[in-house]
C-alpha cells in the first residue's frame, strides 16, 4: 500500500477473496503471501449504500459493522435480509449452508449472485433447495426453521471453533444431502417455489482449509498504531487465518474490522511479536485454548 487506504472488507469474486478498498482499489488474497498493515487515526462510519456518512461519526473498534446508527438504518431501508424490501421482482433461491458438524443453517439469496453469499458466508459445503419469487422462498426458509429446527443465523465463533476439524467431504455432503431431502418432503412447500435437485459444493479447498492448524488466537479490535502481520494460510467469509512468525500459532483476522480505518502498509522492523511485515501483531487479541471448542470461542 502507498500512503493510506481505508478498507472496505473482503469481496469473493470469481470463487476467489480479494481485500476491496475505497475508490474501488483491490489487493488479491493469495494463500502464502504476507499480510501487513499498520492501523492510523480513527475510525469512522462508512457510510450507507454508497454514500458517505455526512458527519463521518466515529464507530466502536469492536463492531462488525462500521456504521453511525443512522448510516445503519438508512442501510437496512430497502434490506431483504431485514424483511425491509419484500417486492424485489428477481428470482431468488433457497440454500442450505454447513459450516461445521450439525451446524447446518437455511437461507436465501439472489439468483443473480450465484455461490457469493455462500463463499461470504464460511459456508464450508451448500446444496440448493429451491427456486422462485422473494416471497415463496422467505415462507420456505420460516418452514424449514419451524418444521425441521434448521436456523437462519449461526454465529461466526461457531463457525471458527470447528474449522481445524472438519469430517471428511464425504461425510459433509452425507449431512447436507439427508437435510434436502427431509426438506423438499415437506408438506406446506410453496406452490410457487420450484424445488433444485440436491448438489452439494464443497468450498474447503477455495477456503485452504485443508490441514489448517487451529486459531491460537483471534482479533478483537483494530486500534490507532495497532499492526497485524502474518502469512495468510486460509480464508473463509470474512475471516483471514494468519500464520504467526516464531511459531506463534494462526491468528484470525475478521476482515469486517478493518472497515473504517485508515490503513498503512508495515515497513520491516515495525512488527510487534514476530518483529518483520512478515509476522507480528500489536492489536488487542483474545486467545484461544489449544484444545478449544465452541464454548472456549464463544467466552
């Protein structure tokens, strides 16, 4: 990076992740290549749908989402994550999404947008369910959640605490697979929504989660003259899984927080622990036990 760049968050595109930058600026995220950066100034609201925030209010380092709450809610006006926006005339679809072991959520996206909410999302295996309207594939998504217990949300601590030991492909298509099938079963499916015949895609290898060690630990906030460093091995959503020098373990990074921040690239020598652009970081971070699970992410 030369100067400043303020980070708008990772974008998959084209099956592959990419840091996104203001003004349209992209930095591909290659597994093996270093990531550096030095945190500036303050962080402030980005902004909603395009737009800049007018008073560039400053925003909670530990927030995911980099917006004053009015930005937020002029953002979510014309959602149809927030069931704000329900005439939208595109064809949507139905997906279930695995991430881990029965953790198995529904969901919908646009048609247009293929596998993106899929890759933006960890979803490390999906299979579609069914096609049509925006409002047939909302009233199957609430019939999955009633009739069948499967969730709309699972949080990303979830998703991260059982990365390192996913089962075999098999066994993950296996789960997705008996999950259709119960589904499309179903009796109260919407007449207008067309069912998709079961496919699973499996994602670990775009993710390289294939022999990734266990986070060590994971980033809590970005902070004014923070640095984070280390070899990228692994991405999955917004998440950077960073290899540590001087063996201190795999951080993980949540792209969201860098949203807002000015950034700086690190010149050698400027790394925290780790002491290269290479592997360091001097941000406040929350360890993980080496025998970790859900709960030791979750508190």
């Amino acid at each position: 990076m030369a100067g400043l760049w303020r980070c708008v968050g990772v974008r998959w595109g084209e099956g592959v992740p990419r840091l996104v930058w203001e003004e349209g600026r992209v930095s591909p995220l290659d597994y093996g290549r270093d990531v550096a950066f030095r945190v500036v100034g303050e962080r402030s609201c980005v902004g909603a749908r395009g737009n800049r925030c007018p008073g560039a209010v400053a925003v909670p380092g530990r927030s995911t989402q980099a917006r004053c709450a009015e930005c937020a809610r002029l953002d979510r006006a014309h959602s149809v994550a927030a069931d704000t926006y329900l005439d939208d005339p595109r064809t949507y679809r139905v997906y279930l999404a695995w991430f881990g072991s029965g953790m198995v959520k529904v969901g919908i996206t646009a048609e247009e947008r293929g596998s993106a909410r899929l890759l933006e999302q960890g979803a490390v295996a999906f299979g579609w369910l069914g096609r049509g309207p925006l409002m047939a594939a909302r009233r199957c998504e609430e019939l999955l959640r009633a009739a069948l217990g499967v969730p709309d949300r699972i949080p990303y601590a979830e998703k991260r605490a059982v990365r390192a030991r996913l089962p075999e492909v098999d066994e993950r298509a296996a789960e997705v697979a008996e999950l259709h099938a119960r589904a499309v079963a179903l009796a109260g499916w919407p007449e207008s929504l067309e069912r998709v015949r079961c496919q699973v895609v499996d994602h670990a290898e775009q993710f390289g989660l294939t022999g990734l060690a266990p986070a060590s630990g994971v980033v809590t906030e970005l902070v004014d003259g923070g640095i984070v460093g280390g070899r990228l091995v692994a991405a999955a959503g917004p998440d950077l899984h960073l290899e540590m020098g001087d063996g201190g373990g795999v951080l993980v990074l949540d792209t969201r927080l860098m949203s807002g921040w000015d950034l700086a690239a690190v010149r050698a020598g400027e790394g925290g622990s780790g002491g290269d652009a290479g592997g360091g970081v001097s941000v406040p971070v929350r360890e993980v036990p080496r025998e970790s699970g859900v709960q030791d992410l979750l508190f």
